[in-house]
C-alpha cells in the first residue's frame, strides 16, 4: 500500500445488511431485489442528507462513512423510522428489515475505499443488532449519549471475532418513552474490604481458578443451527463450509493470501469422496460480513464451519483457527499458530489434518497424499505467493486486470519455471485473453492455453481443478471427446469441486449429451448454493439444449439477478424464448442485448457457439435470428 495513497482518520462508520435476506432470496427473488434497490434508495437519500457518503454495497450490506458520530447515529434512526414506514403494509414474511452497526474509529482510506478495525467493528455491531435495530459502540455512545432524543441499553462488553479486545456495545433505543435513558449501566461502588471478605474472595478466586483450568480453551457455546430451518437437505456425509479467513494484517494488498489459504484448504477438502464441501464462490459471499455460524449452516446446509483469521509480519505469519459444530454450537477445535513463512504449507496441511481428525473422516486408499496440497511440486513459498498474487487480478475479470495477471504469470514463470501453478495460471491468461478478444487469435489462445495446463499436469496429475480447465479448453478447439475425458478426470480427482462439476457439465453438453450434464450441473450447484453468473448461465444452456425451455428461463433470469446487463445471458434468453414461440418476449431481449452493445453481431457471436453437432448451432443462431438479431 503505497503511502501516497492513503491516510488514517478517525470517522463514524455505519455498517447495515438485511436480516434473512437469504430466505427472502429464496422465497421471492425478483421482488427481493427490487426491494433492496428500493431500501437502498432509502438509506442513501438517509446518508446523503445527513452528510454522510456511500462507501460500497456489496450483496446486502451497505457502508458508509460520516464526519460526524451524531450525524451517523441520527441517520441510523431516520433510516430505520423510514423503513418501518415502508414496512407497515406489507405482509411480515415480504418485510425487509435491515440491522445496522455505528462505530467510531480509525480507519486507513485508500483512495475512496477505507479499511482497518473502525470498520470491522462497525461490521460486527451490525450482526448484534437485530432486525430494524441500531447497536451502537462505547466510542460511539461517547459522542452521542446526550444530544440525541434516543435512549440507550448497554450491552456490556462483547468479544467480537477478530477483534482483540472487547467492545462496549450499546442498544438504541427509539420509542419516545426511552429519550434521555440509559438502561444497565452502573457504576461500580467503592466497598472498603475487611479481612474476612478477603479470604472469601480468595477462596472463590481458587475455585474459579481451579474452574478456568478445567475449561481453558473452550470458547464459549454458539447458538446451534435447526435442520428444520435449513435451505438445503443436510448431505449423508460430514458436510463443511470454510469462511473466508481474515486478513488482520491492516494492509489489503495482503487481502490474496487470507483468501489464498482459504482456497487452498477448501480445493484440499474437496478432494476428499466422505466429505461435501461448500466451494469458495459461496462461501467467499460472505466475506467481510459478520455472520453467525447458525447463519451460515442454514443458508448452504451444512454441519460444520471452519472460520479463522491470518496476519503476516515480515518474514512470520500468524493463523487463528476454529472449526465448529453448528448443530450443537460447540468448538470441535481450535488454534493459534505462529511460525516462519517458510512454514507455510506444512501449516496449511496441519489445519486440514486436524478438520478431518476433528469430524472422523476416513480417508479411502490414495486420499492421504491428495491431502497434502496443491501446486506444491518443487515450488517455494515465494512462488506460491507470487501465484496467489496472479489469480488476485485474474479475478478482476476485466482487461486491465488480465494485463497485470499476464505480467505476474510471466514473472513467476522466470522465477519458478518447476512450480506447476505458475504454468496454470498462465493457461488461464489464455483464456481470459480468448473471453476478452485481446488474444491475438482465439485459436492461438486456446492452443497456448492447452499448452500450459499439459505442463502443469505433466508436473502434478492429481490437480482436478487443473483436468476440469484442460477439458474447457479442448471444447474451444473442437476436441469434444478429449474435452469430456478430461473433465470426467476432474471430477474424480476433485470429487467435491463444484468448478470440477462446472466444467465436466460444459464438456458433456458440447459433445451432445446434455441431458447427462443436468444432474452434473445440479451437484454443482448443490456444492455452490449461491451460484455463480457462469454457472447459472451454463446449466440454462444444458436445459434448454435438452428441450426444458421454462427451467433454462428460469436458470438464465437467475444469472441475470447479479449482473443485469449480461449480454450472454439476454442471447441465451432471447434463443429460448424464440424456440419456445414466444416472439415478443424473444424480441424484448433482442432489444436488451443491442441496448448493451449497439454493435451486436451474431457473425462475431457464432465462434462462441461450440457443439459437436453443427445442426445444433445452426438451430440456435437461426433462432437468434428469428428474434431479430443479426
């Protein structure tokens, strides 16, 4: 983080997010997003008008930043008034509540990004708030606790992950009856201590002592899960999500190796046939949030939580790490590491190690190496990092990101041209320079592509992920029976890899077999409850292949909800709606898809069309051209 680019400051930080939003989701998304457009509309003009900014509103969750603590907390209230105005109408199961978290800190801005504790603790308030309330912090509180016509219930001090200290957090509290007071806050009296109080205090100090020694190093009980109120059927399996681990390392250039560990135990786990793993793309959805275990296991429908923290200092890295039951809010295990970066791997294995000892996995014959790692070949650390640092900018997914991804790929190959991830990366190079045009020729892209993942592969051939890659790209080639053999090996290596399953899914329905890549895309999606774009867009792609036009309607408006103006999925959608009959509804994507990009061309789409059966891509381009593209 360069030191002209940023500066610390002390700020109000208002933190706020929907409570249930994932039942809501569920339930209802169209009306789920066009009422979280609505409510965000709300919040903004709330923000705006107390002279506060919008930071980011990712998902859910809405930041924003304020001069001053009375002008947030103020806004806080006029915000929940508002939207209990908008609520009054509507059924309780429709209501959008959100909760929100008010913190006075310091925090690092960069540009027009902040960061630090002042907003982790802004983020954790905001999770002991409940729906359509206000939990404010001590320094907050200070500020405020005598010009507001609000009161206040003190909560004491709470332990909130990742935070090292506890923090007094308080209630707002905003019925009128409440102005002006402060509820359970008392000030200690001052006892003169005669010597029989003594020794009754120093016999109880002995037994909480002896209590303390007992219990040393359990955590205190988490609030359980409820299978009955799971999104998702619990698998016969031990079934894990790994949270994203946090970066407590006060730089966000550190932020690709919190996330590179996560990943790296996550594709290790979903090695593994007795274990149901959740991928990153879901798990990753509630990175910088502060949820609840019992949250987590409900939404994605699973037993345990893995969930930790990573701080790199010079040559030395810390991990805290806690694996927990949900169905019974116990700590399963936990623990503290501080080691040499040097070290690194063998850290990486002894927490996986200790997941699966913790849950009884029974590794099969040929899973015990499977679990030590991936890429690890005769790479250093040093190479490692440089990797994770190359799929840092590849997930920017723009050209100016894949640019960059390509210099570390190049430099990393210079560097450690035995690491088999530096020549993965650089496959992906390839085909993200194919997606974008900036290749100098699809064909090129595709075959370099091809010839960098072989090299990874002849390095290390146990890498499913790396199988599944190989078999994407043989489809762009036009090698569909190779494209299948080689996803098909993805999915046995990464049997629990929902991009294994992404992958195998594509290959089959380009090679004509789509009615076999509907179950393989649905165990995919089943590993990723949340979804990706991509993947959404790829299994409408299989059903609308297999004749099952309303499910691919329903599939592509799904990958439209992130992302609006996706000019794949309006294509997809109009060729369906075309194949269905439905002409006006065919024409009204048609409209969409030339709104987003006036210079559509169906001469310039047709390459990205890849089947086996050149009758099929003749049958979708002239539905394309039914609907009125050309």
């Amino acid at each position: 983080m360069s030191p002209d680019t940023t500066q610390r400051k002390m700020a109000a930080i208002l933190s706020a997010d929907v409570k249930g939003y994932s039942r809501l989701m569920s339930s209802d998304e169209e009306g789920t997003v066009k009422a979280l457009n609505n409510c965000r509309e709300i919040i903004a003009t709330c923000v705006h008008g107390h002279k506060g900014r919008i930071v980011d509103s990712p998902g859910d969750n809405v930041l924003a930043e304020f001069a001053s603590t009375v002008e947030a907390v103020k806004c806080a209230v006029k915000i929940q008034e508002n939207l209990k105005t908008r609520n009054a109408n509507l059924p309780e199961s429709r209501r959008m509540e959100f909760r929100i978290g008010v913190n006075l800190g310091d925090v690092i801005e960069e540009k027009d990004r902040i960061y630090g504790d002042g907003v982790n603790i802004a983020a954790r308030l905001e999770g002991l708030a409940e729906g359509g309330g206000i939990c404010i912090s001590g320094t907050a509180f200070d500020q405020v606790k005598n010009k507001l016509p609000v009161g206040y219930q003190y909560l004491g001090k709470q332990t909130v992950k990742n935070i090292p200290d506890p923090v007094r957090a308080y209630k707002v509290l905003m019925e009128p009856e409440s102005a002006g007071k402060v509820i359970g806050e008392k000030e200690p009296k001052r006892t003169r201590w005669g010597w029989k109080a003594v020794a009754a205090v120093a016999v109880l100090v002995l037994v909480a002592g002896a209590l303390v020694w007992n219990f040393y190093g359990r955590p205190p009980k988490i609030e359980p899960a409820s299978k009955e109120k799971m999104a998702l059927p619990l698998p016969d399996v031990p079934s894990i999500a790994v949270l994203p681990f946090v970066n407590m390392s006060g730089d966000p250039n550190q932020e690709f190796l919190s996330d590179g560990i996560t990943e790296e135990i996550i594709t290790v786990l979903s090695k593994l046939r007795n274990l149901f793993v959740i991928s990153r793309q879901s798990t990753f959805s509630y990175k910088g949030k502060p949820v609840k275990v019992k949250q987590v296991s409900e939404e994605l429908g699973v037993r345990y939580v893995l969930e930790g923290s990573v701080q790199r200092s010079g040559d030395r890295i810390r991990i805290n790490a806690q694996l927990i039951d949900a169905l019974t809010g116990r700590h399963m295990w936990a623990e503290r590491y501080e080691r040499p970066m040097t070290d690194l791997f063998a850290l990486q294995d002894e927490i996986t190690m200790k997941v699966l000892t913790a849950i009884q996995v029974k590794l099969v014959e040929g899973e015990q190496g499977a679990v030590y790692g991936k890429f690890r070949g005769k790479e250093s650390v040093d190479c490692y990092l440089k990797i994770l640092e190359g799929f840092k900018y590849l997930h920017g997914m723009n050209i100016e990101s894949i640019r960059e991804t390509r210099r570390v790929a190049e430099e990393t190959l210079a560097m450690c041209p035995e690491a088999p991830g530096a020549y993965y990366l650089m496959g992906w190079v390839h085909i993200m320079e194919l997606a974008m045009g900036i290749g100098k020729s699809p064909q090129e892209s595709a075959e370099k592509g091809i010839e960098m993942v072989q090299k990874a592969l002849a390095m290390d051939d146990s890498l499913g992920d790396v199988h599944g890659t190989l078999g994407f790209l043989y489809r762009l080639t036009g090698e569909y029976d190779k494209a299948v053999a080689a996803a098909e090996r993805g999915v046995a290596l990464a049997p629990g890899g929902a991009f294994a399953h992404e992958f195998y899914g594509i290959a089959l329905n380009a090679a004509g077999r789509s009615e076999e890549a509907i179950p393989i895309y649905q165990k995919a999606i089943r590993l990723d409850p949340s979804g990706t774009t991509t993947l959404y867009m790829d299994f409408g792609e299989a059903l609308r292949d297999a004749g099952r036009f309303g499910e691919a309607v329903f599939a592509f408006k799904k990958a439209l909800q992130p992302a609006p103006d996706n000019l794949v999925a309006h294509v997809y959608l109009a060729s369906t709606y075309s194949l269905m009959g439905r002409e006006k509804e065919a024409r009204d994507e048609a409209a969409e898809v030339l709104r987003i990009n006036p210079k559509f061309s169906l001469d310039k789409f047709a390459p990205t069309i890849t089947y086996k059966d050149q009758a099929r891509t003749e049958l979708i381009l002239d539905a394309l051209r039914k609907a009125g593209l050309k």
